[in-house]
C-alpha cells in the first residue's frame, strides 16, 4: 500500500539524456566481439539478495544490464530469473513475505530509495508477461492503457502512439481495421504481441519478458523473436527463456543462474560455443536442467 | 534374453502363484453413485416441475368462462351456477341408508364414496353466499338453460341468472345490452376519474394549503403579521377551491343521476329480481352460447383486466396492476440499494483488508446474516429505517405534518431498503468470488503497467467481476422479489390507495406505502371472506409472480452474457 503512493518524480536532467533511445547499430550486432566491459550500463545489480518469508531465493547478485541490447536469463526452473526480473519493477513488492536487501540502479538511480515512486518505476520497465494477459478492453484502449492511468486525452497523441506501439510490435497491418474491436478475440500469438505493444506504448527504457513465448506455437514464437530482434537497440530487453536456442537466437548477452546465484555472465556467443563455467556447459549442452 | 521374453510371454503362470479372478466391486466402479446422484436431480426436478405445472395449470385456467349447470335437487331446489370443483367424500351408515335403493347401489359400486360439486351460484346480495355445495346423490335433474347469464358486478361479486329485462327511466327498452354497456362504463369511469383527479386534486390543494399555514404558524408563530397575511391569502384561496369542488360534485351528481337511468332487471333462479344499474356490471355473458372464439374474448378480456386495473372485491376480484407495479419498483430499488453496497463491501473485504483472522469472522458473520429470519430484518427495518431514520427526517422536512408522519412510516423505500439489508450478503459472497476468480495475471500486467491499486481495480478488475456482481444481483432479487414477511411491517399494505410514482412533484414518492403481489397472495388467499372466489386468483398471483421474478432475472442475465462476452472473452 505505502508503495503504491502517488509522488511526483523529479527527472534529472541526466535521466532525460538517458531516455533517449539509442540509434539501432547494425555493427553491434554482426560483430562477434562483444564485451560486456565496452557496454553503457542501463541498469546495475548489486548485492541483491532476496527472500520470500524465510526462504532466500536470489543470492549476493552482481551484474550489469547493457543499454540498447538483449540480455536472455537463462537456467532450470526455480533458479530466481523470474524473481530477478520481477524485481527490477518492483512487482515482488505486491507478494505479503518478499523482503530484499541489496540495490539495483536504473541508470545509477536506485530503484528501492525512499523517494522512487514505483507507479513512474514501472513505467519505465515495460513488462511481457508468460501468460498472454491482454485487458478485456478494445485493441486500442489496451495499446494506450500506460497513457490513459496517467489521463492522457488528446485523440492526436493516442492515436499516434497506437500506430507507432503496433508498428513496432509489428501487428499493426494485422488489426488497424479493428482497433475498436475486443482484444480478446485475437490469436494467442496476435495477444502476445499486443502486450508487447502496450508495454513499449509508455516508452519505457527497459523492457522486462518473463518467458513471453512458452505459451505461443512456433509460428507465433518466430514472429516475437522476430520482433525482440528489431526492438534491440530501442530499448533494453531483459528475457527470461528456457528455449536455450531461443537465448542463442535473440540475445547479445546470456546470464547463466542456478539456485538463486548468477553463475555465468557473459556474451550469448561465448556462453554457448565457449562457455567458462564447467555448470554451464552442462547445462547449454542439455546435460541437465 | 531369454528371460525379458519368458517375462512378458502370455505362457500360464507357474503353479505356485494362483490366480485369483478379480472383479472390480460395484463401489468401486461407482454405478450405485450415479444413480444415487441421479436420483437426487430427478427428485428435485419432479418436485420443481410438479409445482410449477401445478401453478401454471391453475393460474392460466383460472379465468376460463364455463358453462353455467342449472341442478335440481330432489326437495325441489333449484341452483344455478358454474361447477368449480368436484370431490368425493365417505357417507356415514345413517346418511346412506336415507337415500334411494338406486343411489345406495351406485355408491356401493364405489366403494362407498358419494361425490359432491362447488357450484358457484353468485348473487351474495339475495342468496347470502357465493358458492353452495351440491352432492351428487341429491341431484333430479342437471340442465344447462341457453339463456342463462354470468354477470360480474363492480359490488357483490357475481351474478348468476338471467336477463329479465334492459330499462331506461324504468321502462323497458328496444336497445341491446352490448349497445349499452360501453357508455355506461365510460360514465363510471369518467365518475371515478373526476372523483379520484379532479376532486383529489381540489382536496390535495386544500392540503397544501392548510400545510402552508401550518409551516408560517411553527416558523413566525399565530400572531405575527406574516401569519395574518398568509392566513387571509389562504382564506380567499380556499374559498376558490371549494368553489371549484362544489362545481365538480355537481358535475359528479349530474353524471350519476344519467347513469341511473340505465339499468338491467335482473332474475335469480329461484325467481327473485334484481335491478342492476349497467355502469356497475364489470362483464356479462351469456354462458352457455358461448362459441369458442368468444370464451377466449372473455378469458383474455378478464386477463387484461386483471394486468391493468385496480383489485376490487376485497382483492379477490379485478386487477394486481399496483400490486405489480409495487413489486417491480421495490425490487429495482432494492437492487439499486443493494448492488454499490455489496459491491463496496466486498471490495474492500478482497482488495484492501489485510487477510486475517478478523476478516474471517467478518466474512463468517456477513455469510450467517443470509440465515436471520427474515422477519427479523422486518423489524429492524420497521424500528431503525421507518421510526429513527423516517422520524428524523418527518422532523426535520416535514414539521407542519406532523404527528401525521409522512417518512416516519411503512413506505416503499423503507421496504427496499430493508430487503436490501436482507440481500447484501448474497451480493457481497457473489462479488468477492467474482473478484477472486479475476486472474492474477490481469492484474499484474495492469500494475506492471504502472496502473495503481484503485486504478487496476477500476479499469480491470471490476468490470472483470461484473458478471460474477450480475450473478449475484440476479439472486438477490430473486430472493428479494419473493420474500413477504419483511414487508408487511416496513410499508406493504392490503390496499393502497395510490402508487409511488404520480404526476405530482416529485412524481416520485417513495415513503408511500405500496402494494406487492407476495403479499397480495398472503391477502387474498387467507385473509379474505370469499377465500373459495379468491382461491383460483392465488394461483393466477403467483403465476404472475413468478412469470415477473423470471422476467426480472432474464434481463439481469441478458445483461450479464453481454458483459461476459465484453470483459471475459472466448479465448481460453
């Protein structure tokens, strides 16, 4: 409840800077050579350590989410990757017994002081969820749904970040002629990436996917991975798969976790053809997990 | 090898291992549940069907004209009338052996069982009764006379006879009854409509304006000068109004000396006359020459009648309309009260309270006030809403009435608001479920929006439940529709006298007492003194009860499927 107060944030004018969205560099990502030591940080764990009641499921986490590319989260169920990812929008803080202690910086501003208003938190971490979960409302009004919390009005600005949204979610040939139509009557797929548009629809800097393809058929999942490959480089994604080639296909970066710690972190090329860690080997190579 | 295959070879078991023929036992295959269940479903399915064919047998056949039978009995009586149920009975030894030799052995040959026949002869005004019990054993003779006539009256009840002759100014006349009728009802109507609006408006006004000085009287007190000036105003403006009131008695005297002209002479069975003004007689027909297509006029005709007029008769005759009109109005009330209330309720029950063992006791209490008599809400509502609430606000709107009360008693309002008290926990049990069952991701997805809790509730998980609310609402007006006993103290009344919505400001007045078909059939059916007219109009009520509560809920779902295809969808 506390969390959920209204306060108004003031936006330095380095966070304006930061929310640009960074040109899409084609080098990035043909050149093999990517290191996480060259890359601009958008967002910084640290020490983070969580636990629901008594049971601690994120251990001691470092690492540092690269601005403008993908970073899949991969490992066996119940390592903490959805916990991680869910942090970081700080929707652990709706569950009763989750106490955290640690920090973890959006562009160097962290998101647990005392004067962060977690309402303009979350919007700027969009978020995709595993279960398609698009509101019972039109197409349209689930688009803009970030900008109608806020009031958002004029039909000029709603309708341009509909098309936009849509555009980049690359549904927008499919529904233009039945924005006004109940969302509910998409396709699975057609869902998913409704969400997808109505998450990048506030212009959030990271963009947060908790498995967004285990419930899509594989028609559908090429299409979202599709569309993760062209949104890199607007905006920061963080991916939770368990599809090790979905990881190998989408992400410029891989984090290896197992039972709540962060084993690997590295390249996404490195970690599957060259990995460093004897675990992660094993498991990229389906060995176990 | 060798081994894997002797393992899974069909060969006969060794001898040492005995195999026992196994059956799997009847409890375990479940057959007995089935029919068990199964049972249960077509016990209580007969016992709901049985009732309602019950119902609707009685009710629809209710207004059916039939044929008048003239029975003679053996000391010579005569009776006329319709028959309007037969039941056997057992004579005592005595009563058997008085009886002819012919009639002892036919009912011997029934083993003893004579039959007797309500006939409803009418003419309560001659006879002192409107029904009379006829045995078959005494009967000499049954005839069905083309001649004879039922004719319902606006007093009286029926009668049952024959049409002697059609007068005017006491001498007969060439003109038909048909011819007649009508414009003697439209005088009767026209009477009762200028002593009911035009008089009731005059007297209404007087009302006004004795309340008027009455309100200058409590605020300046009787020997102030605004007092004098509002009294003099008053005086010259009643005079006006009683003007106008002796005008439209005398308009009413006109009207009736006309309609007295009019008149029927009127023959009982047995001889007696009657002379019967025409405006009085409600329907006439001759019984037995009916065709077909005229019973159905009569039936419909009566049908119509009974939707859209007032009762007269006691309520055992004549129309429900404001008994209609009463239940529908206080059942939207009710659920205009009772749905933000619940739904409020249950709101914070779900969303806000912290989950605990208070809220359980809370949810547990809210859940027992389902099972609190019902009669006991009627007291409560009777004590709190009509003598605090109404009492207070009588003193603080309404000084100059008092101690009439006018919100200080039973009313309309009081009565929903009572059944609504009754209600809200089914609504709140159906509304907290609706908001459980939204699913989590919905949720979760709107806050990861950076909606915030009252947001995500009011643009996702409320019209989420709504149909789960409409469910919910649906059986509280079901409840609410149908329960009586609450209401006969908070504001239903046998008659009343006008209904809550009228062309006087503010149209709408909701502390008038009301009537309500629940209770119309309580009234009719065991407080009335022909309780055997009333008893076919029971059914009829009910009929009509339960064809509004049925209407009343189809609407509610039609609603709910249309925001069920709205907010829920086809997917998944």
């Amino acid at each position: 409840m506390a969390l959920m107060e209204e306060k108004t944030q003031v936006t330095t004018p380095t966070h304006a800077a930061a929310r640009r969205p960074v040109a899409p560099s084609v080098a990035d990502a043909s050149t093999p050579s990517l290191s996480l030591a060259n890359e601009e940080t958008v967002l910084e764990v640290e020490q983070f350590n969580l636990w629901y009641g008594e049971k601690q499921a994120l251990f001691d986490l470092n690492l540092k989410f690269p601005r403008g590319k993908v970073t899949a989260l991969i490992g066996p169920s119940g390592c903490g990757k959805s916990t991680l990812i869910r942090s970081i929008n700080r929707l652990n803080d709706l569950i009763d017994s989750v106490r955290y202690s640690g920090d973890m910086r959006l562009n160097g501003h962290s998101i647990f002081g005392r004067d962060v208003d977690v309402i303009e938190l979350r919007k700027r971490t969009g978020m995709v969820f595993q279960k398609t979960n698009p509101f019972p409302m039109s197409i349209y009004e689930n688009v803009i749904y970030p900008l109608r919390i806020d009031g958002e009005t004029r039909k000029s600005v709603l309708d341009e970040v509909v098309e936009r949204s849509l555009r980049r979610a690359a549904l927008w040939d499919e529904v233009k002629d039945r924005l006004h139509e109940s969302a509910l009557q998409m396709s699975g797929g057609q869902q998913q990436r409704l969400c997808i548009a109505r998450a990048i629809s506030a212009e959030p800097e990271v963009l947060l996917m908790d498995e967004p393809c285990s419930a899509l058929d594989p028609i559908a999942t090429g299409k979202v991975e599709e569309l993760i490959y062209q949104l890199k480089g607007l905006y920061s994604v963080i991916i939770v798969t368990h599809n090790m080639q979905q990881a190998a296909r989408v992400s410029d970066y891989t984090a290896f976790f197992y039972l709540g710690r962060l084993i690997e972190y590295d390249a996404t090329e490195k970690i599957f053809t060259n990995p460093s860690n004897k675990q992660t080997e094993d498991y990229v190579t389906g060995r176990f997990g | 090898m060798s081994l894997a295959i002797r393992g899974i070879s069909s060969d006969p078991a060794p001898a040492a291992t005995v195999r026992r023929e196994r059956r799997t036992s009847l409890t375990a295959r479940g057959e007995p549940m089935v029919w068990l269940t199964g049972g249960g479903l077509a016990v209580a399915t007969l016992m709901i069907a049985g009732l309602l064919l019950l119902v609707v047998f009685n009710g629809t056949l209710t207004f059916w004209p039939k044929r008048l039978v003239q029975i003679t009995t053996r000391d010579g009586q005569t009776y006329l009338g319709e028959i309007t149920r037969t039941e056997t009975y057992r004579l005592s030894p005595d009563q058997l052996a008085a009886l002819p030799a012919t009639e002892q052995e036919r009912i011997r040959t029934r083993g003893g069982l004579a039959e007797r026949q309500l006939l409803r002869t009418g003419n309560f005004d001659i006879f002192g009764d409107h029904f009379k019990w006829i045995s078959r054993q005494d009967v000499a003779r049954t005839e069905y006379p083309a001649e004879a006539w039922t004719f319902e009256r606006q007093e009286w009840g029926w009668f049952v006879g024959f049409l002697k002759e059609i007068r005017v100014d006491g001498k007969p006349t060439t003109q038909s009854l048909a011819e007649l009728h009508g414009p003697a009802r439209s005088r009767f109507h026209q009477i009762k409509s200028l002593e009911k609006n035009e008089i009731g408006e005059v007297n209404r006004a007087l009302e006004e304006l004795r309340l008027n000085l009455r309100r200058v009287a409590l605020k300046s007190g009787k020997d102030s000068p605004a007092y004098a000036q509002a009294a003099a105003a008053a005086g010259k403006r009643e005079a006006e109004l009683h003007k106008q009131y002796e005008t439209l008695v005398a308009e009413v005297a006109r009207i009736r000396a006309e309609d007295a002209r009019y008149t029927v002479l009127l023959a009982t069975v047995d001889g007696r006359t009657k002379e019967q003004k025409i405006s009085e007689i409600v329907r006439a027909y001759p019984a037995n020459q009916l065709s077909t297509a005229q019973q159905v006029g009569v039936y419909l005709s009566r049908w119509w009648e009974f939707l859209t007029s007032d009762p007269r008769e006691a309520n055992t005759e004549g129309g429900v309309l404001p008994a209609i009109f009463g239940t529908v109005m206080m059942t939207l009330i009710m659920s205009l009260a009772v749905a933000p209330f619940g739904v409020i309720a249950a709101l914070y029950l779900r969303e806000y309270a912290r989950q605990g063992p208070l809220l359980s006791a809370v949810r547990i209490a809210v859940n027992n006030l389902a099972g609190v008599p019902s009669i006991v809400f009627g007291v409560f509502g009777l004590g709190f809403f009509c003598y605090v609430v109404g009492g207070q606000i009588d003193q603080m709107f309404y000084p100059e009435k008092l101690p009439t009360p006018t919100y200080g008693t039973g009313g309309i309002i009081w009565a929903s608001l009572t059944l609504a008290l009754l209600t809200v926990p089914v609504v709140i049990v159906a509304t907290e479920e609706a908001l459980a069952a939204v699913p989590s991701s919905m949720r979760e997805g709107s806050y990861a929006c950076g909606a915030s809790k009252w947001q995500t509730i009011k643009r996702i998980v409320l019209p989420r439940a709504m149909p789960g609310v409409m469910t919910g609402l649906i059986l509280a007006m079901a409840r609410g529709a149908g329960e009586v006993a609450p209401l006969m103290i908070t504001g239903v009344v046998k008659l009343a006298p006008e209904l809550p919505v009228d062309g006087h400001l503010p149209f709408l007045h909701l502390n008038r007492s009301f009537m309500h078909l629940g209770f119309h059939i309580y009234d009719v059916g065991f407080q009335s003194p022909n309780s055997e007219a009333a008893k076919p109009m029971v059914f009829t009520t009910t009929l009509l009860l339960i064809l509004l509560i049925a209407l009343l809920n189809l609407s509610a779902i039609y609603v709910r499927n249309r925001l069920k295809k709205r907010y829920v969808g086809a997917h998944f």
